[in-house]
C-alpha cells in the first residue's frame, strides 16, 4: 500500500511539474507577441517622423529657392533701372568712352669709327652716328568702336618732324572670314614690315629691308583684306592678306606722281610643332611702278620663315626666336631688266628674366643695281630693366660697296659702330611687336 502512495505521488510530482512548463511556455509566447506589437508600433510612428521631416525639409529648400529667385529678381529690377538712368544721362561714364593711350620714347647714342656725313647725318638709310639722338617719340591711341571695328592711330614725333605713322579702322569677322583694313597702315608683308622701331629685335631694320623700302615701314594710305583660309600644306592655320595702298618709298618703288600705287600678297603657314615649339613660314611679293614717267614696273618677292621656342612652364625666364628672310627684286627699265636679292638672319635668345642676348646677319645689293652691294654684322645685348623700360647695348660692323657722291673716294667706307638704345613706354601699348 505504501509502494502505491508512493507511486502516486511520484505520478503527481511529474504531472504538475509538466503542466507548469506548459503554463510558462504559453506566458513567452505572449510576452513575445505583446513586444513584437510594440515593436511594430513604434517602427510605423519612426516612419511616419521620418516623412513628416523629409517633407518640412524640402518645403524649407523650396521656400529658400523661391527667397533667392526673389532676391535675385528685385537685384536684375535694379541693374536695369540703373543702366537705364546711366544710358539717358552718361555722366558718369565718359571715361569709359576714352581709347586707351600710349606713349613711348626712344633714344640712342651712337660711335663710329668713321666720319662720313652721309653716315652720321640721319636720312632714309641711316638713324645717325657719332652722337646723342631721339629717334622717335611715339602716341598710340587704340579702341573698339563697336563690337564690329576697332580703330588705332600712332603719332611720331621726332626732332626735326610731327607725322602720323598709322591711322585706320578694321572691320572684324565679316563674311568669308574676313576683316577689312581702311586708312594709313603699314602693309602686311614679310616679318618686320609691321613693326614699329622700338618693336624691333635689334636697334636697327635689316640692310635689305632699309635699302629696298628705306629704314622706315613700307606703307601708305589704302585698304586691306585678310583672309582666315582652310589649313593649307599641313598648318595649323593659313592666313591670306591682300594690300592695296599709295605707298612708294623713292626705292624699289616710285614716291612721285599719281603711280605710287601699290598691291602687296602675303600668304602666312602657321605651325605648332610641339606645346613649346612654333614655326611660320610666308610668302609674298609687292608690285608698283618704280618711275612716273617711263611706266616700268618692280616686283618684290619675299620668303621667310619664324622659329620659336617658348617654353610653357619657363616663359618669363627662357625664349628663342629665330628669324630668316629672302628678298628679291625684278626692277624694270627702258634699257634693261635688273635682278637684285638680299637676306638678313636674325637671332635672339632670353637666357632669364631680364637679359636677352642676340645677333643678325645682313647681306644685300641695291635695287637699282646688283652691283652695290652691303653686308653686316650685329650683336646686342638688352637689358629688360621692367616691361616697360629696357636699354639695349649693340655692335654693328658693316661692310659696303655702294657708291656715294660726299664720301671719300665716291664710295660709303666700312665702319665699326656701337650704339645705346634706352626706350620706354606708358600705358598698354608697351613694346610689344605690333
């Protein structure tokens, strides 16, 4: 009896323990149910936080925008009210209306070994020797006109002279790809032609340039045309001017009567052979009547080349510009035709920021007779104090074979030369080559 209380209390032991564990199984569940509720709930009330400030986000950048349209809106409103005030009474913009004006001087002093008038008195062909002299003084004045043409003007004052060197408009990117040139100008031909003197790389023009044209520019009053052409012969870019100006300079060309008409084409290749490395090469010829009464004509013919190294990284400090040019001159006459040539090499080298080191070599013969000749050669030296002032130091030996009616035995002697050059410039202009 007693082995059966005790089998039933063991009974009942296991039976309650197994009913509890039921009991506490079924108490998780709930709990876990209730905490998953909450978990829901509280994720659909982030969610809709969430939204609620993604909306009053962008309503503010919204609101922002429409602030700066505003803003902007009232500041466009009062710019133009503003220029409209300005446009009826101009007060205060006069000054905008000025050219941009330039002046520049230029002065030299000048030895020589020789004492020969014809050499040290200034004319066509010679600044002058064996003292101190201005050689120019000049006034550039240049603006826009309109957004269409531009218009440059350049006075040269000089000792003994008061003259207007160039005064023209351009028409620009017409039809064609053209711009068009009328007034008094220097005509687009060869290297130096366009060059004011104290743009030059030496003190002085090459021999054959002085004694085909004399030691000024070859120009005068008329019209121009240039062309931007299809790269040709492998350039980068071809450029075409025409000239037709009055503009004889007593040399190849008659400076008399109403013959000193001249047509000039020059056809310029432009090359980039590297990032640092420039080439261009030209061609071109002038024709004109070389006497106002016989009708005969001159043809000059010119090729030349440039050659230049600018490196992008040393620009300020390292520069090489190499300058070739051939001319030659077909000279009609009632007894016979006249074949002359000249050329000149030019070399410059920037070897830093203030010094630049170079020379030329110069030979030519006379247009009128290839029997005269001269040659040169010239060394320099220039001292770039800022980019507006510089002194130039140079040598110049020459050699000549051309007769003269003052000097000794009726021929211009050889003779050593120095010079000093000093220029400087005020305002834009400065002396970059024009």
């Amino acid at each position: 009896m007693l082995r059966l209380w005790i089998v039933w209390l063991v009974f009942f032991l296991l039976t309650g323990n197994l009913f509890a564990r039921e009991e506490k199984t079924e108490t998780k569940k709930e709990d876990i149910e209730l905490l998953q509720q909450k978990i829901d709930s509280l994720s659909y009330n982030l969610t809709q936080l969430i939204n609620k400030q993604q909306q009053q986000e962008k309503e503010k950048e919204l609101q922002a925008l429409l602030d700066e349209a505003n803003d902007l809106s009232r500041v466009k409103r009062k710019k133009q009210e503003n220029l409209g005030k300005k446009f009826h009474t101009g007060v205060r913009q006069q000054s905008g209306l000025n050219p941009n004006i330039s002046m520049g001087g230029d002065f030299f002093a000048a030895v020589s070994n020789q004492n020969c008038e014809e050499l040290d008195t200034p004319n066509d062909f010679t600044y002058g020797n064996n003292g101190f002299f201005l050689r120019e003084v000049e006034l550039g004045l240049t603006a826009p006109l309109d957004p269409f043409t531009r218009g440059k003007t350049f006075i040269s004052l000089t000792e003994n002279e008061l003259s207007l060197e160039e005064a023209y408009m351009e028409w620009l990117n017409l039809p064609l790809d053209m711009n068009l040139k009328i007034g008094l100008f220097n005509a687009e031909w060869g290297i130096l032609n366009r060059y004011h003197d104290h743009a030059l790389p030496q003190f002085d023009r090459p021999k054959v340039l002085t004694r085909f044209f004399t030691n000024g520019n070859l120009g005068g009053f008329g019209t121009a045309a240039n062309f931007l052409l299809p790269p040709l012969l492998g350039a980068n870019a071809t450029l075409l001017d025409l000239t037709l100006i009055n503009g004889g300079t007593g040399q190849s060309f008659t400076d008399q009567g109403d013959l000193n008409l001249l047509t000039a084409a020059n056809l310029t290749h432009f090359y980039d052979i590297t990032d640092d490395l420039f080439f261009e090469w030209r061609l071109g010829s002038i024709t004109g009547y070389n006497d106002p009464q016989e009708r005969c004509r001159s043809f000059v013919t010119n090729v030349a080349m440039n050659l230049k190294w600018i490196p992008t990284d040393r620009s300020k400090y390292r520069t090489i510009d190499w300058k070739t040019e051939f001319v030659w001159g077909h000279r009609q006459t009632p007894g016979q035709n006249i074949n002359s040539k000249g050329i000149y090499s030019s070399f410059q080298n920037k070897v830093n920021a203030s010094w630049w080191v170079g020379g030329r070599v110069d030979y030519t013969e006379l247009p009128f007779s290839a029997d005269q000749y001269e040659w040169a050669l010239t060394a320099n030296a220039d001292f770039w104090q800022s980019e507006f002032v510089f002194i130039r130091f140079q040598y110049q030996y020459s050699q000549r074979e051309i007769k003269s009616d003052t000097a000794v035995n009726d021929v211009l002697p050889d003779d050593h030369s120095f010079i000093v050059q000093v220029n400087w410039a005020m305002g834009p202009h400065k002396h970059e080559a024009y």
